[in-house]
C-alpha cells in the first residue's frame, strides 16, 4: 500500500529489534520457514481477500505486515466486515498517533471477533504495529473465519518459530511450532472433505484426464451460452486473458449489457486486459457470485486453475439453463 503522505520523515521500527519487547517474550518465525511456499501461498490469499473486500474503497494492500500495522487497512475492514466505523483519525503520521489509533482498533476487532476480556489472542496493539508477520497472519486468519468462515484458506499451516525472553539480564530462547491454519482433516475422520474446499484445487489433485473431463464439460457450457454472439472457445486460458469474452459471457448469463465504454473490446495491452478481467470480476462479486483465490493478475497471465475456477462458479450457477 503506498505511504501516507509525511510517513518518510518517521523513523521505522526494525520488526527484529527486540529492545521495544523489553521483559515480555517474542516470538520469531525462523527463516528457513519464512521460504515455505504454503506460507507465501497463505500469505497472497490473504493479500488477495483483503485488496478485493476494500477494492470499492481503492485500498491496495501489497504486504500484511507493512500494510496493516498503522492501522489504517484494519480500521477500513473492520467498517466494511461489522459496520464498525470509529471516531480515528483517517491517516496518522506519527508512531505516538498510530499506536493510540491502533489501540481503539484492536479493542472493537477483538470484540467483533468474540474474544472475552481475559482472553489473550496471539496478536497485541504493539506487535501489529511492530510489523510482526506471526501475528499479522493470526489475526487476519480469526478475520477471515469470523467474517467469511466458507472461504478456503490453504490448510494445515505452521511454521518453526523461537521463543525469545527479553530480560535486563540477557535473552533466554526456545524452539517450537506454531499452527497458523487447521489441518484439512482430523485424525478420526480423515476420509471427509472439508466443507470449505474448493472444489477446483481439489479437481487439480486428480490425473489428468478426470480434469480433462470437467474442462470439456465447461467449454460447452461457455460456447453454448456464447455461440448467439458469433464466437467460439477452445482455449481457456488464452481466450479468457483479456476479459472480453468473460465479461460477454457474464452480460448471457446473467441477463445485461454491460456498456461498451466500460471495457476495452480490442484490448492491446496487459493494463487494459487487467481492466476488464478486474470489472469482470467486480461483477461477480456485486452479484455475489462469490470466487475465492482469484487475482485479476492470475487471468491476465492465462492461470489454467484461476480461469477454470471463475467458469466453474458461472457454470455451477447456470449450468442447468
């Protein structure tokens, strides 16, 4: 997310110094978890839900922990999620400023998240705005299945982290692991889908001709519903890059003409085939068409998985047309 005006003159807080944790215990990710894909998979899917739960605010959110420690992002979900809107200052500058702003936040955040008064959440005022991620992914993660509890986050995450004790007389460390996300099944029931999988991520796990099957069963889905229009698919992923025949597609299915001056028709460059897949997209959540994990970007850039998952959603709402 871009800095707020004046935010270069204030001195940034090292997430690693450990002299503002003063006599508490902090606890650190170890680098050779930090490098886990399905930590960085966790973490885009998050940046993904929350860029695309404020986009009508034109909030962009690149990285959780250098996004959301002033609180700013947390205040705007917290508006959008539980109707909470605060008497905080939109932008605040200075450290002293965010901290007291910060603070009025997590107070009405754990309260929209049930948590009781002696509760003691894996997150606190000066760790978000210390910019540490362990926390950061905590608390998103509690937003997520408080707000959203069917959207399929990726499961069975944990990380190895140290446990350091700051004291006047030195640092004492221990080593454990900390579970970020649940795992997919439990131990007497491991045979059972978890009701929040997504449906495609699970078809990818299959050979390919079972894939192959729901591919085809879709692309006739697509070219019955488009061939009114004079046009025919048999690339998915290629044919779906810039967003023209999606949001065709849409305007079939869903019974409206989206105004040409809206979209590019004849789009030439990846900023403008970002623009009509981003609208397309846009659609489908004002019509609460709901698809999770699925970047603009991954569109544009012909994702086999992101495309398939977006018909999926049109196809298992019209399929019976």
């Amino acid at each position: 997310m871009d800095e707020p005006p004046g935010a270069c003159f204030e001195q940034e807080r090292d997430p690693g110094d450990l002299s503002i944790f003063q006599g508490e215990t902090r606890t650190i990710i170890q680098p050779t978890s930090l490098k886990d894909p399905k930590l960085d998979k966790l973490k885009k899917v998050l940046v993904s839900w929350i860029n695309n739960t404020l986009k009508r605010e034109h909030i962009v959110v690149q990285s959780l922990e250098d996004d959301l420690y002033d609180g700013l992002v947390l205040h705007h979900l917290l508006g959008q999620l539980a109707g909470v809107h605060l008497p905080v200052e939109e932008i605040a500058v200075t450290e002293a400023a965010q901290l007291r702003k910060l603070e009025i936040i997590m107070e009405a955040l754990n309260q929209s998240l049930g948590l009781p008064d002696q509760a003691a959440p894996k997150w606190s005022v000066k760790l978000i705005h210390a910019r540490d991620l362990l926390a950061t992914l905590h608390i998103m993660v509690a937003i997520v299945k408080r707000f959203q509890p069917d959207m399929a986050l990726p499961s069975g995450i944990s990380v190895e982290v140290v446990l350091l004790e700051v004291n006047k007389s030195g640092i004492k460390s221990d080593k454990q692991v900390e579970h970020i996300t649940e795992p997919s099944n439990s131990a007497d029931n491991s045979s059972d889908m978890p009701k929040n999988e997504d449906p495609i991520d699970e078809l990818m796990k299959l050979d390919w001709q079972k894939i192959n099957t729901v591919t085809q069963a879709i692309l006739h889905f697509v070219n019955m519903n488009i061939s009114s229009l004079g046009l025919h698919v048999t690339d998915l992923e290629k044919q779906f890059a810039d967003g023209v025949i999606l949001l065709l597609l849409l305007g079939q299915l869903e019974g409206y003409f989206i105004p040409l001056c809206e979209y590019e028709l004849s789009p030439t460059t990846k900023t403008e085939m970002l623009h009509n897949v981003t609208l397309a997209l846009d659609i489908l959540n004002d019509r609460e068409v709901q698809v999770f994990n699925v970047d603009p970007q991954d569109i544009v850039s012909q994702d086999f998985t992101a495309t398939l998952k977006v018909l999926y959603v049109l196809f298992k709402k019209h399929k019976s047309r």
